[in-house]
C-alpha cells in the first residue's frame, strides 16, 4: 500500500514537472532557478564587479553539479513517466527508480537551497527582493 502511495504521488508529480518549469525535473521545494536573472536579466546591470564574480563563482560550482544530477534523473524520470502511463503496462513503476529518483531530486533541491542561501549574502536587501520579484513574474 505505501509503495502504492509513493507511485502515486511521484507519478503526479512528474505529470506536473514537465508543464511547471523551464527544466524537465522537478526540484522538490520548486525554487526557481535565479541565476539566468542574476546574469542576463537586468537585475545583473546593477550589481556591482564584486558581486557579479560572486555570482559567477557561484553559477560556476552550482551549474555542473545540478546539470549532472538533471542528466542523472532524465532517463529514470522517463521510465517512470512510461511505466505509469502505457496501458498496456500493467505493472507499476519500479520502487527502486522511485528511491533512486526521490535521491537525485533531493539533492537537487539541497543544492538549490544552497545557492538560494549563498544569494542571500551576495546581495544586499533591495537587491534580494528584486531578484524575488523577478523569478515570481517568470513563473
């Protein structure tokens, strides 16, 4: 029955990934990725030299880790996504790509957290809450 739970609401979940975000996996706080405003928007054109290389120094440890982690979970996402969804397919999603999946997104979800909380002594208040309203009217 829990394992039936778990499938159920994973596979809800992956059906709302792929509309929610620019990224096909879904982090698990659903934290919108502030580095593209950080770096194109036009919140980057007031940050001053030292913050823009923190950002940058940032962007460059968080990227590559998260991007692993997306390569990672893409092809299980997809067996799953498969599994729940073709009718003719009348087993269940495997509990392990289920556990393996649910460790990937949280460790995305960590990583994010993590940047989120570097952010927060990157930029200075107004800074923050521009950033804030930025990625809410992305979404």
């Amino acid at each position: 029955m829990k394992t039936h739970l778990l499938t159920l609401i994973l596979v809800a979940s992956l059906n709302h990934s792929a509309f929610a975000h620019d990224h096909p996996v879904e982090d698990l706080l659903e934290l919108p990725h502030p580095l593209r405003s950080l770096v194109q928007g036009e919140l980057a054109q007031t940050l001053n030299d030292d913050q823009k290389a923190q950002v940058q120094t940032l962007r460059s440890e968080i990227q590559p880790q998260f991007l692993a982690l997306m390569g990672e979970a893409l092809p299980i996402q997809e067996r799953l996504q498969a599994a729940a969804s073709d009718y003719d397919n009348r087993n269940p999603p495997s509990a392990a790509d289920l556990e393996r999946l649910a460790r990937i997104r949280i460790r995305m979800s960590e990583i994010m957290a993590g940047a989120y909380n570097r952010l927060k002594v990157i930029l200075d208040a107004p800074s923050w809450q521009t950033l804030q309203a930025d990625l809410a009217h992305r979404r």
